[in-house]
C-alpha cells in the first residue's frame, strides 16, 4: 500500500474510538463520490489507475471503452478530485489523486473477489452472501 494510506484495520480502530458522526457537507461529498464509482467503467478505470499512471488510449483498450466515452469519465472523475493528469510530451497521463480512494477500492473489490472465488469453490456463507447481494459483515 502506499505511504499514508490507512488499512482496513486503521478504519475499524477510528470507528472503535466512538468518533462521532461527519459533518452533513463530508457525508454529501462523500455520497457524490460513491456515486460517481458507482458506474462501472468508472470503478474500472480508478482500479486500473491503481496500479499505475496511464493515457486515455491504453485505459480505453484495458476497460475496454469507446475513447471518447472513456475521455468523459475521466473528466468526471477529474473533476471530483479522484483523479488528476499531467500532460507528458503531447498525451495526457492520468494518476490515482487520492491513495485513499485506491484503498477503498481495493478493499470493496477484493473483498467481492473473495466472496466469489468462495462461492466458486463451494463456501456455503460465502455462496449464500453472494445469493442475497449482501456485503459479508457489513449488514448492506
């Protein structure tokens, strides 16, 4: 993980500490970014962006995206202060803006892999979370 990312543990520990509940504004903008990787091209893009800076051509071939649709969630993402670009020669190069959202990222599709590579392998409570779309220990 990068430097100055917290762990899954580190948020548990913060939640476990009785911190109160966030201000209306945090939940709003953190609502608003949910929302946008909420899409799946989206989500797509930030996990490839994870593991490494890119330009819009190679993230349109490896999501598989039109690039000028490619190019608009980008922008959108951009706008949001979940990714940023920097021009290198004449491409745009995109990069993960906050390694905490990789963190999230990660956690959510990892531990949505796992489920599935459980049920994949017959774990009954893993089989049956998958069946109801619920989220293991997270009461979603």
């Amino acid at each position: 993980m990068a430097a100055g990312v917290g762990s899954f543990e580190d948020v548990e520990e913060d939640l476990s500490e009785g911190l109160g509940d966030p201000a209306a504004d945090v939940l709003t903008e953190a609502a608003a970014a949910f929302g946008l990787l909420a899409s799946p091209a989206r989500l797509h893009l930030v996990w490839a962006l994870a593991q490494g800076e890119s330009d819009v051509t190679a993230l349109a071939e490896r999501v598989g995206g039109a690039l000028p649709a490619i190019s608009q969630h980008l922008a959108k993402l951009k706008l949001a202060g979940l990714v940023r670009s920097r021009r290198e020669g004449r491409r745009m190069v995109y990069l993960v803006d906050d390694p905490h959202v990789v963190t999230i990222v990660r956690l959510m599709v990892g531990q949505l892999a796992d489920r599935k590579a459980g049920a994949a392998a017959g774990a009954a409570g893993a089989r049956g979370a998958a069946r109801t779309g619920r989220l293991h220990g997270l009461g979603a």
